[in-house]
C-alpha cells in the first residue's frame, strides 16, 4: 500500500517568533545556556537528545520530537534505540546513567503529577555528579519550555521527509 495523499497541515495559532521576537531570543539565550551546561559537564550528546526526545514525546510536541531525533540520529544515535526511547522501561537498550536520565525526564516534564519523587532524584544523584545532574536537570527545564510554547501556539512543524 503506497500513501499518495499531502499530509495534514496543522495550522498556526500564533506566530510566536514574530510577534514576541525578544521572548523568543530569550528562550533560545535559555537553550543555548542549557547546551553550554551540558558540554562543561561532560553529558554526551547522545543522552542530551534523548531527554529532549523523550519530554517532547510525554509533551506531545510534534517539531520538537521531529528534531530531537534528527539531532540524537546525527549524534551516532541508533535507529533502535530512538525507537524504543517512548518504551525505555521494557528496554535493555539503556545504561543505568541514561535510565535514570530518562526517568528525571519524565518525573520533571509530569510535575504536577509526580512532583519529582525522592526515589527518582536519588538515582540520578548515583549516577551522575552534581555538575552532570545540574545540567540535565537545566536541559529537562529548558525542553519543556521551548514544548510549552510549540505545543501551545503550533508556530513550528516538522518538515516532512521524502524517503
């Protein structure tokens, strides 16, 4: 079966990028602080983009997921692993690092619902140094504000592939 229709264009609610042009350089100071972080702590480039990924997933955001997983595939990323990051806890695909990673992600992203529990703090804190946990910890904030805004106001979409 071969797909021959266009894809559905999800419209824009609110040209953010242009109509708060100071709040978005702000928030892209914000992102660039973040990725600053991560390199002076040392966090691989692999694992950074698979937080973003999977916030973004839990988010529902649509250009950030697109992106995230471009850029962990451009990192050396496998395809398996990137496919099995929305099911990490069924997975052997992950070290003990990027498990607890992903589950201060998620923790961080659902904190209205899980208000960042001890135990899940506590196991990032055996994993990583405190210059690491700090920055991831900036990397999760920074992701899910930039799906706050994406998901909000639809001002990005992925570009759609040709393969």
């Amino acid at each position: 079966m071969t797909i021959t229709e266009d894809p559905i264009r999800i419209p824009v609610r609110l040209d953010f990028d242009v109509i708060v042009p100071e709040y978005s350089r702000a928030v892209t100071a914000l992102d660039d602080a973040a990725t600053a972080e991560l390199d002076r702590a040392g966090i691989d480039s692999r694992l950074r983009e698979i937080i973003r990924l999977r916030a973004s997933q839990l988010n529902g955001c649509a250009y950030c997921v697109d992106l995230h997983s471009n850029a962990a595939r451009a990192a050396g990323e496998t395809e398996q692993r990137l496919h099995a990051v929305a099911i990490w806890r069924e997975s052997s695909f992950f070290t003990a690092q990027e498990r607890a990673a992903l589950a201060l992600a998620e923790s961080m992203t659902r904190l209205s619902e899980t208000h960042v529990p001890d135990a899940v703090f506590d196991d990032a804190r055996a994993v990583f140094s405190d210059d690491e946990l700090a920055a991831i910890v900036v990397a999760i904030v920074t992701i899910n504000t930039w799906n706050t805004i994406g998901v909000t106001t639809r001002c990005w979409s992925p570009r759609r592939s040709r393969s």
